[in-house]
C-alpha cells in the first residue's frame, strides 16, 4: 500500500482468516480507503506503530495474539491520542460485547460481516474521531493564547466559585489557579470592595443585568492590595436560568499609580 498516494484514512485490518482479510481489503478500498491487513494481534501492533491508522479492524479470536488482548495493548500505544477500534467477532454473546468495550473497543460488528453495514459504521467511526481531534487541536490553540496573554480570564458558576482561571492570576495574585478553582471569587476581594461587587454580582445572578465592568481591589497571597477592571457577563443560561458567567480581568494598579503621581504633580505645580 502506498500510503501517499492520497489523503484517505488509513485502515488496519487484524483477521487470521485470508478469504475474510480480502473480502474486508475489498469493500474498503472500494469506499476509496487505503488498506493494510496482517495475520494475527502481534502483527497487527507492530503495523499499527509504524502505520497509524484511522480505524483498526479486529478479529477477535485470532493465534498468537487475540483481538481483547491486542485491543488493550493499543489502548496503552494511544496516550493521549485517540484511534478507534472497530473488533469484529461471531461471538453474539453479552459478555463478549463487555469484554470488547471493557479492553477500549469503540465499537463492534458480528460475522457475517454485512458490507452495508460495515461501510456505515467504519464511516461513521472515522469522521466521529476526526472531529474529536479537531476540537482536541482548536482548544489546545485556545488555551495556548489564552495561557500567553497578560489579562486574566475567568469563568464563574452560578454561587460565584471559579470554574476556570488562566496564569496570569497567580501573577495578579499570586495565588496558582490549583488553589484558586473551587473557591468562592469574593473571598480574593478587598473588604472595603465586597459590598460594591455583592451589588454588580447579584444584578447578573437576578438577570437584571447581563454584564458589567468596574474596578475593584484584590487581595494578593502576600496580603498586599491590586487593582483589577473586571469585565463580566452572563455566558450560560439554561431554560432562562443564568448558570455561569465569563469574563477578563485587567491589572491597573500601575495606571492608578500613575494617575496618583499626575495629580500629585499637578498640585504642586498648582
């Protein structure tokens, strides 16, 4: 197989059954995929470490190595990555199925093999992880620009507590997002500030608003005081019921220095 030939999935086929390799080759490559098949479990995780394959079809009562037993040794190959498993086998039994699924089998499909019901799912199973992995690399983008900006992002539930926070609040705050999440957001507020932002909060929580801005004091680990222009607004409404809230929050405590020395500036000139 000349896996350069196109763009097309990659399939592996594991069957000790030649007639039933060929037959597999044939309907696949006639869907316009590019096909790999070898004899038995072993063959097929060294195919699978060279190839890497869109979708894996395995027998599961093959010599040497059986589908269960090769199934999880993929599992162990995957990391972080995801390959879906389709195991195919004439064992109808529920505990079968059970033991498919328990050893990471996306799915499965019993002999005799129908080809229109093979194409769908083999179809169905590369598109499901292929959007998977698309959504994997656009949030790990997110989070990448997310991670390197100056600002801090939040999100918050409905009682308050940070659900999500980016680096640059522990250097806003010092406190690390791990010892932050969880945590109600108002106990990182100055005192003299809680009653205002009680105010702003609770007019997001009652719909009456559904966003604000205001400056605000944080309390930083060190007991020293920052200001921060917080910027939220409602993000998640249910049945009419806002349940969380998104928002960035800016460093102006050097601004407000500056302000601070401009006035005092302008005084003495005065």
């Amino acid at each position: 197989m000349n896996t350069e030939q196109n763009n097309a999935p990659i399939i592996l086929v594991a069957d000790d059954d030649k007639q039933t390799r060929i037959m597999l080759r044939t309907i696949m490559e006639n869907e316009g995929y590019n096909v790999e098949d070898v004899g038995d479990g072993q063959q097929c995780l060294a195919a699978y470490t060279e190839l890497k394959p869109d979708i894996v079809l395995l027998d599961a009562m093959m010599p040497v190595m059986d589908g269960f037993m090769c199934c999880a040794q993929i599992q162990k190959l995957l990391k972080n990555e995801s390959t879906p498993v389709l195991m195919i086998t004439g064992l109808n039994d529920q505990a079968s199925v059970d033991w498919a699924f328990q050893v990471g089998a996306t799915d499965y499909i019993t002999k005799p093999i129908q080809p229109s019901v093979l194409r769908q799912r083999v179809r169905r199973l590369i598109e499901a992880n292929r959007a998977e992995k698309t959504l994997r690399e656009r949030e790990k983008q997110y989070r990448s620009v997310v991670e390197s900006v100056k600002e801090v992002f939040f999100q918050i539930d409905a009682t308050g507590h940070w659900i999500f926070l980016n680096s640059a609040w522990t250097t806003f705050t010092g406190f690390t997002v791990e010892e932050s999440l969880g945590k109600n957001c108002l106990k990182f507020i100055d005192p003299d500030d809680q009653e205002r932002y009680q105010q702003l909060w609770q007019s997001l929580v009652n719909g009456e608003k559904d966003s604000f801005k205001h400056e605000i004091r944080y309390v930083t680990k060190t007991g020293k005081c920052r200001w921060g222009e917080i910027n939220i607004h409602s993000s998640l409404i249910i049945d009419g019921v806002v349940t969380g809230f998104s928002g960035m929050l800016q460093d102006t405590t050097e601004l407000r220095k500056a302000q601070a020395l401009e006035k005092e500036k302008i005084k003495l000139e005065a």
